[in-house]
C-alpha cells in the first residue's frame, strides 16, 4: 500500500542518543496502559505529556501537551525534536524489553492524511527485532528516522538479548512537513481514499480507547459506535 512508511532524512548520533536514555533511566518507566495489545514488558516515560508528568503516557488528550522536566535534562533529544519544524503532542520513549512483543493492531487517526504524524527513531535495537508496518518488515537502524501510517496494521517482536527503544514523536502537519514528506516521495493524491475499518477493527478500537480515560478518547468512542451502528442499519 502507497505511503505505508518512510525513511526520513535524519540521522542521529548513536552515543548521543544513549546518553540522553541514560538520563531516562533514572526514572521510573510505566507500563503500557493497554495490557492485552502485548505479551512481556512494554514500557514508556514522557518527554512530552498532557499533564505535564513523565508518567502520564497517553498519547491522545484535549489539552496541550506540555513538555516535562525529563525533556529540559537531555538535551540532545530536545535538539533533535527542535529539528521538527512543526507542533507536537506525545513525545515518548518506548521500551520493549527482550522476548517481548507488541500485537498487529491499528491505531486510530495517526496517518499524516489525519494531519497527526507518528515519528520513530531507534535509540538501541538489535538484528531480531521485527517491525511490521501493513505486513511488511521495517528494518530500523539505530539513529535513522522513520515515519509510519499507523492506521494500517502493525505489529513488533524483540527476540535478541538487548532492549529495543525509539523516541516516538506525534507530530502536527504543516506546510514544513508537507515540502519534507514530498521530498521522500509520499502520495499526496492517494489521501482521496478514504480509510476504511471493517466493524472488528473498530471494536478493537473501541476497546483500546476506553483504556485511555479521557475526553478525546470518549469522543471517538462515540464516533465509532454511531459508524457501527450506521453499518449494521444499513446491512
């Protein structure tokens, strides 16, 4: 499928990059509010949250985000974000420890034809993790850059003996990403196709958004349940 993923024209230094999810360490990850999407330890810590709290993961919200303390000590990524010429929301580290996976799921609105845009870029990895983006393998380099449709289907393992943990970025669109995205050779025509969801993917949706406890949640909840029940009346 056209614009399932990019390589973006970054890159990033590999020691600077640990250096800063050094500073992380320090703290206490959390645990992925969403338990059933996957099997050992997944776990984040917020650079950039609603609340303003390292602790506070959730990556959708009615609030601005607000950078945390964590973000003002590691200063290499706050540079590396400062490359982004555009406003962010979630700014997260991820950690999927070894022998750990996360299930195929989608994610609601996080293509860029949503105008929120999700940035991946590995901090430290290994030769057998497996990340699929619409069953198709992304092989990310430590210090690369990635963009991902998140709408599709996707899915991550960790079967080496080393953590594998990415900065992931939320990005909003703007005209900066816009000329960035061309560049790289994404479709611009293919945003007329409206994405669809069958009724089970968006149940999984449903049941994925309830975990998260807030109003943005609540209002897609609302919007999905009226497609399904417009679906099946119309069956």
């Amino acid at each position: 499928m056209k614009n399932s993923y990019f390589k973006l024209p970054f890159s990033f230094l590999e020691e600077e990059l640990v250096n800063d999810f050094k500073i992380c360490l320090e703290n206490k990850f959390t645990d992925h509010f969403n338990s059933s999407d996957y099997e050992g330890v997944w776990s984040s810590i917020s650079l950039r949250s609603p609340s303003g709290s390292i602790s506070d993961i959730k990556a959708h919200s009615n609030n601005n985000f607000i950078d945390t303390k964590l973000l003002d000590a590691c200063s290499y990524f706050k540079e590396i974000i400062g490359q982004f010429k555009c406003e962010k929301e979630s700014i997260r580290i991820l950690n999927l420890e070894p022998n750990s996976k996360i299930k195929e799921h989608r994610d609601l609105n996080l293509g860029y034809e949503d105008g929120v845009f999700r940035i991946h870029i590995p901090i430290i990895t290994n030769n057998e993790v497996l990340f699929f983006i619409n069953n198709k393998l992304v092989k990310m380099a430590v210090g690369s850059c990635w963009y991902g449709n998140f709408n599709l289907p996707h899915r991550v393992e960790n079967n080496g003996a080393t953590q594998r943990v990415h900065l992931v970025m939320d990005c909003i669109r703007n005209n900066w990403s816009d000329t960035l995205f061309e560049k790289i050779g994404y479709d611009f025509s293919f945003e007329k196709k409206e994405p669809i969801y069958d009724i089970k993917t968006k149940r999984k949706m449903i049941e994925a958004l309830k975990l998260q406890d807030n109003e943005a949640a609540k209002e897609l909840i609302t919007t999905l349940q009226r497609e399904i029940a417009t679906t099946l009346k119309n069956k």
